[in-house]
C-alpha cells in the first residue's frame, strides 16, 4: 500500500511509536506497569518533587493528560501527590511501592531496549533515538 499518508512524519511517527508501545508494554507487564508509567516513575525518581506542570512539559504532554495518566499510579500507591505551597501546584513522589516497582520492571524495560536493537540495529536505533528526542524539543 502506497498512500500519500505513508510520506506523513506524523503518521509514521505514530505508528512506530504504537509498535515501540506494545514491544514495551510486553515485557514490562510481569511487573505490573505500562512503558508510560513506566516513564513517568522514572522521571519522578530521577526529580523527586517536580511538579505536574513541569513534568507534562517535559514529557511534551498536555496537564490535564497527564493528570489521568498518574490517576492510576496514585490508586496502585506507587506515586504520591501534594500541595506544593505554591498556588494549585501539586508536587510529585514515588512512593516506597513505587521505587520496587521500578526496580522490578528496570530490567524487563532494558529487555525491551535489546529486544529493538536487535531488530532495528543498535546504531539505527541510537541515531533514531537521538532524532526523535530533537524533534520534540524544536516547538
């Protein structure tokens, strides 16, 4: 099939990236998460008490995206939630829960990294890599 959608970078990028979401989904499941929660676990450890807004703009997502996405992550008890002092500014934390279940899913998510290496070719997938992460800082 050769449609003029196929020269779309938006289309292809969303296609790729539903294949990337469901080889990652796969092999973290054991552990109980999904490669967005996933991601967002790991941001919130890595800044522990950064805020919404500032974490949806790093994840280049809407707020309120966002939003639902941690409701899940918060009813588990793997991240928590509180006034920052701040206005209506809510500050983010893995809980105890949280950090365990990132560790247990941390090598199932290097699975997966290998596992798309191997197929795509570890230089092509660096270099896609490092491509998608530019064009998502250009806006």
């Amino acid at each position: 099939m050769n449609e003029p959608h196929e020269l779309c970078y938006c289309q292809a990028a969303r296609r790729t990236a539903r294949f990337l979401s469901r080889l990652y989904d796969r092999h973290l499941a054991p552990a109980g998460v999904n490669i967005q929660q996933m991601s967002i676990l790991s941001l919130i450890l890595h800044n522990p008490g950064i805020l919404i807004a500032d974490l949806a703009d790093h994840m280049v997502m809407e707020r309120t995206t966002l939003v639902r996405a941690l409701k899940p992550l918060q009813k588990a008890g793997l991240v928590n939630t509180e006034p920052s002092g701040a206005g209506r500014s809510l500050v983010l934390t893995v809980s105890r829960r949280g950090r365990q279940t990132a560790l247990a899913a941390a090598p199932l998510w290097s699975n997966a990294q290998r596992e798309f290496e191997t197929l795509f070719g570890a230089d092509t997938a660096t270099t896609l890599r490092k491509g998608m992460q530019k064009a998502s800082t250009l806006g």
